[in-house]
C-alpha cells in the first residue's frame, strides 16, 4: 500500500479521499488555488500546497504544476476525484509516466470513452446495447439536419465529449433542429473546448440507472449493483438511490451483465460508472462509461457495505479485488441528497458567498454527511456550488424515505440561498415517493413541486413571535446577572410596568410579508395580538389575539407549547434576527425588523435595467442601441459557475444603451443592459 497520495482536487471529494486514506494509514498530500488557501481539504492534509490562482484553469487543470507537487512531495499515487482532470487521458498518462500511480483507469481506456461517439461503436461492437442514433465525424450541419431527419424526433443532440449535462438539447421537431444545434455546439466549445456533436433517438419518459462496476489487474470484473438517478433537472442529478425502485431481480442480472462486458470492452481498471437509459419497458441501452468515481457513491457504499475509496487505493497499488461477483451484497436503502447553495426560485442561479449558518444533522448510523465546508467557510464563485451530500440509509425505501425528511428538517443554511425546501418538498411528491419519477419529470413539472412560498398560519407566527420573546428574555437576564442588581425587574425584558404588564411590539417578514404583532406576558406564556392594518395608532386596528402558553424549546431546537390550549410541536431555531421554523412539512425564515418598521409587502419595482444576476464572463451579447425589445427577450448569454445563463429583458422597451460585450468578465449586479 501507499504511504502517500496526492488528491488532485478540492472540496467534499478530497475530505472525502482524506478520511479513508487516514483510516489506512497513508499520509495526503492536498493542492489548493488562491481561493481555497482556507478551505477544509486544506486544513484536513498533512501537507498543501498552492497551484495557482482561482480559476480551475489557473490551478485545479494544471496538470503539471500537480506532478510537481507530486514529485517535490514524494506522493506514491494521485487521486484525482470528480471532475477537474479526473477524466483527461493525457494526465493519467503523465502520471504514469514520471512512475506515480493514477488511481484510476488507464488514459488508453479513458481515450476509449472520451468520445460518446467513439464509445457507443465500441459497444455494439461488444454487444451492448445502444440507442439508435448518428455518430459519425462528419459535423456540416446540413449533415446532420439531414441524419437527424432519418433517425425522427424526438431527437436528442448531446456533446461527444464531456458530461455532467453540458451540450445537450431535445428537439421535437426538424424545424427546430439547426437553433438547437447551434445552442449545443456554442456550450460544448465552451465547456469542453470541441464542439462535435452526436444525434441519438429520444426515449420518452426514460429512467437513468447506472451499474458501479469495479476491475482490478488481476483479470477480474465485477459489479456493485446499480444505483437509480432518474430524478434529474437539465440533465443534473438531484436524487439518487440504491437499489433502483423499478428494476426486477432478472433486469438487476442483466444490466450487470452488460456494465461488465462494457468495462471489459475497454481493458477497465479501478472503479467506474456504467450507465444507461431504460424505457419503461425494462428495454435498456448504453448511454456512457464515466471513467471516475462518481459524487453518488455513498449510496452504494451504504447498501454494500464496502469503502469504494479504499477499493480504488488497493486496486491502484496492484492488489486484487478481495471479494468475487458472488459476495455482493445488497443490504438496505440508501438515498442522497446535494445541498447546494443556489435559489431555486430564482431558476436555481448558483449562489455564492459567506455560510452565516450551517447546521446539519449529526453523523449515525443512518445518516451521513459528506461535506467540504464548514460554518464560516466561503461558497465562491469559480466552482461547484455544491455544500454537502446528505445520505441516509434504511431497512427499506420508506422509512429511508422518512429517514430523508427527518434530516432535512434539521438542516439549516443561512448566508448563500440554498436548496433545501425545494428538496423537502421534492422528497414528499408522489413521484418520488411512488418511485416512478422520469428524468424529464421535473423539467416538465417543476411548479408541481417549486411553488409560490406560502406565509405560516397565523398561530404558528405567533408561536415564533414567543420564540424570539423568550429569547429576548433569556439574553436579558443573562446581563442582568453579570449587574449590581440581577433581581431588579427593570433587568427583565418582559413588558414589566408600575401597575401592568405592558406590550412589546414585534414587526416580522416572512415570504415578503411583513406582520405587526404586540405581546404582552412573560417566560412562555403570552398573549400575542396580530394587527391586520400594522397596528399604528392613528387608525382603526383589526386584532387577533391568540394565547400562546408553556412554549419550551429544546437544544436540538424541538419546541413545544399550547395555543390557545391545543398543544403542538415545532421545529424553532432563534436568533437575534429572527426565526427559523419548522412545522413538520415546511419551513420559513421569518426575519424580525425595526419595532417601528411599516408593514405589508415588502416588493422593489424595476428599474429598467439588466443586470448580472452575480459574477460570469459574457458569452453573447444580442442586442445593442436603439432596438426594441419584447419583455422576456433574450439580451444576452452569460458563463458562471459552470453553466449558461439567458439574461433576459425585465420589460418591454427600446435598448438606450449597452455596457458589456462578449467576453467581459463582470461582477454581480453589474448593468448590463439599459432600457430607455
């Protein structure tokens, strides 16, 4: 075995590689670019070192300056992770060849898979199945109109090199295709830096199932079950699952059968991901061999039981697989989640920024976090927005599935918007809990499960208005304590007056909507009076009043009180600014403003103005001065983390002026564009 290893990438994945390389023994060695000088991978190492400046081109794709760390660090073996060069041949092959070991395949193996279109000749060749389709050099676009015609539509044009969604597009119709493909190319140059394309049928409400496999260089094989990724938005995996809710035991066979002849097909080693599409018919066809560890498998490790990191390290170091195809097991389910940091309301825009707050349910037995930061790290802008995987596992699918809620309620992400109630609210659709969600499902019927954000019921706010009362209390005693009369009862914050108790005024917001609420009790038991017309005094009030009585919140933030005598347990984590809310099914930050705050919406009205919805570099810029637009108009197509942007006209209008061409790197909330 190693006693050192470099990991060749950053974030969750390289703590992840850390913990197992520690748990054996082997001394890490990490690498990090300006941005990442604090960050966790960095601190978890024995040993860093800088590569570079924030971009990945400038740090994380610098192959060489990675060998040299390598080299001056005496690292017996580099672990590239996901992503980055994890997949570049070239790398793997410059790690062979200055005598380090690439924990994972071959670059000749990777070449095979590099291209979609190379590889899907290479399995038919081996006898797996393949989707109808055209794969062949000639890119004139008259060609392929004229192939994509002969296969029919639904069509599917997908980048020949890459992944991750990059460079793919459905059309319904040949009218359709040349924008399309257009569309495609333009983000395949971008993300992969060759625009060939391949034209492939498309399967109608298909599932994505891929088999893990795993190959040593002792001549063996085998297979680790599947893993179910069907529930996907833009081709991006949000929930993945093993084992798989719509495969049969012959379908498990078959499918494995065919991931293996697929790995052999290209003298695999180490681990890798076969995966492919299946109709609802049980038909299924290769779609691609990701060559790399993929960033969903806990999941298998959970219903295995087995360490695929350490697997891959021993495979790396030359020992054989110490199990046969027969010793599988399948024990269990698993479920993962990705929290990102992102605004699902906002089209999911990656966000960015410092974590205020990052409270995430305690590791056990059935539940587990794979993270890459910490409270106070920073979500930047030139990577993955992703914060953590969250993975839980059962007995079986349901209570996995009630395993999953459970822990999401207990997360909570404060600074960087995140994705966690869209997630809560996608656990508990019937397509997911039913199994039988697509992989076009959420794209399709997204509002289904992204829904306008509703405001608490009134007896909840006030339960919330009495967690943040009891928290002004509390902080109130603790400084009287630390005073000359700790027992003064002008120490106290509960509305204490000469001859009566008196009224604390609370102004709070919740999905914009801003509340006036006036309390008047103490230590748990209040009544709290909610004014419809925000309570001013020169005005005719309409009240509610509703008695909140024995509210109790515990450390793990599990609340209990009666209102107005009905008990009911909540979820409540308060702080100075506000309130974290759970009901079970739901939850809502309500922020808590200035006593004296006006209420009812809070909106903004626009100003006619475009601008950047956060840092990117332009890729087009589509109108300029003087021409009339439509409201919603594509303006321009913006880069930022990892994906494109349409940037569209917030009303209709003529353009007065333009401040960004192609290839501008601009900050966030930069005008791009004004309106006259």
């Amino acid at each position: 075995m190693f006693h050192t290893v470099l990991i060749a990438n950053r974030g969750e994945i390289a703590c992840r590689v850390i913990r197992t390389a520690r748990k054996l023994g082997i001394r890490t060695v990490a690498v990090y670019s300006d941005a990442d000088a604090d960050a966790q991978h960095v601190r978890l190492a024995d040993e860093a070192h800088r590569i570079g400046g924030p971009a990945p081109g400038d740090s994380y794709l610098r192959g060489e300056a990675i060998l040299e760390v390598a080299k001056r660090s005496g690292a017996q073996a580099i672990h590239p992770g996901y992503g980055f060069l994890s997949e570049n041949a070239d790398f793997a092959d410059a790690v062979a060849a200055a005598g380090i070991a690439f924990v994972g395949p071959s670059g000749a193996s990777m070449r095979k898979m590099g291209s979609k279109a190379g590889a899907k000749e290479l399995m038919r060749a081996h006898g797996v199945p393949v989707v109808p389709g055209y794969t062949g050099e000639d890119q004139d676009p008259a060609r392929l109109q004229r192939e994509a015609d002969a296969i029919g539509y639904p069509l599917m044009i997908k980048a020949a090199h890459g992944g991750g969604g990059k460079g793919m597009r459905i059309v319904r119709a040949s009218a359709d295709f040349a924008a399309a493909l257009e569309s495609c190319q333009r983000e395949a140059k971008n993300a992969f830096g060759r625009d060939r394309v391949l034209l492939e049928h498309y399967v109608e409400k298909p599932r994505h199932i891929e088999i893990q496999v795993f190959a040593d260089t002792h001549g063996h094989t085998l297979h680790l079950n599947e893993r179910e990724c069907s529930a996907q938005r833009r081709y991006q995996k949000v929930v993945e699952e093993s084992p798989s809710p719509f495969l049969t035991p012959e379908l498990r066979v078959a499918m494995g059968a065919a991931a293996v002849q697929a790995a052999k097909a290209i003298d695999y080693v180490n681990a890798g991901t076969v995966e492919f599409i299946v109709a609802p018919s049980g038909e299924f066809w290769f779609m691609e061999i990701n060559t790399r560890l993929q960033v969903e498998h806990p999941v298998t490790e959970l219903v295995t039981g087995l360490d695929l990191v350490e697997l891959q390290l021993r495979v790396a170091a030359g020992e054989p697989l110490p199990f046969t195809q027969a010793d599988v097991r399948q024990h269990g389910h698993a479920i993962e989640l990705r929290l990102y940091a992102e605004d699902p309301a906002a089209g999911f825009l990656p966000g960015s920024g410092r974590l205020e707050r990052l409270r995430l349910p305690a590791p056990s037995a059935h539940v587990r976090i794979d993270g890459g930061v910490v409270e106070g790290d920073t979500v930047t802008i030139f990577y993955d927005p992703m914060i953590a995987k969250l993975v839980v596992w059962d007995e079986d699918r349901p209570r996995a599935l009630a395993r999953l809620r459970e822990a999401l309620a207990e997360c909570d992400i404060r600074g960087p918007k995140s994705n966690i109630a869209f997630l809560e609210a996608l656990v508990r659709h019937p397509s997911v809990v039913g199994g039988t969600i697509d992989t076009g499902y959420l794209d399709r019927a997204l509002d289904e499960v992204l829904k306008a954000p509703t405001t608490p019921s009134a007896p909840l706010l006030a339960l919330a208005a009495v967690g943040l009362l009891l928290h002004d209390e509390e902080a109130q005693r603790r400084c009287a304590a630390a005073g000359p009369d700790p027992t003064s009862p002008w120490a106290i914050a509960d509305g204490w007056r000469l001859g009566h108790g008196g009224a604390r005024r609370l102004v709070l917001e919740v999905a914009g909507i801003r509340r006036v609420l006036s309390a008047s009790g103490h230590g748990g038991d209040y009544a709290i009076h909610l004014h419809a017309d925000g309570g001013a005094p020169d005005r005719a009030t309409t009240t509610t009043t509703i008695r909140v009585e024995g509210l109790r919140i515990g450390d793990d933030g599990h609340a209990s009180a009666r209102i107005e005598g009905v008990g009911h347990g909540v979820r409540l984590q308060v702080e100075p600014g506000g309130v974290l809310l759970h009901d079970g099914t739901q939850r809502w930050w309500i922020e808590r403003l200035g006593a004296y705050a006006f209420a009812g919406k809070a909106g903004a009205g626009g100003d006619g103005t475009l601008k950047a919805p956060m840092p990117g570099r332009m890729v087009l810029v589509k109108v300029q001065a003087g021409d009339s637009v439509a409201e919603g108009q594509e303006c321009a197509v913006m880069e930022a983390m990892k994906m494109e942007l349409s940037l569209k006209a917030p009303r209709a209008g003529t353009v007065k002026e333009v401040r960004a061409v192609a290839g501008d790197f601009v900050e966030a909330e930069a005008v791009l564009v004004v309106l006259e």
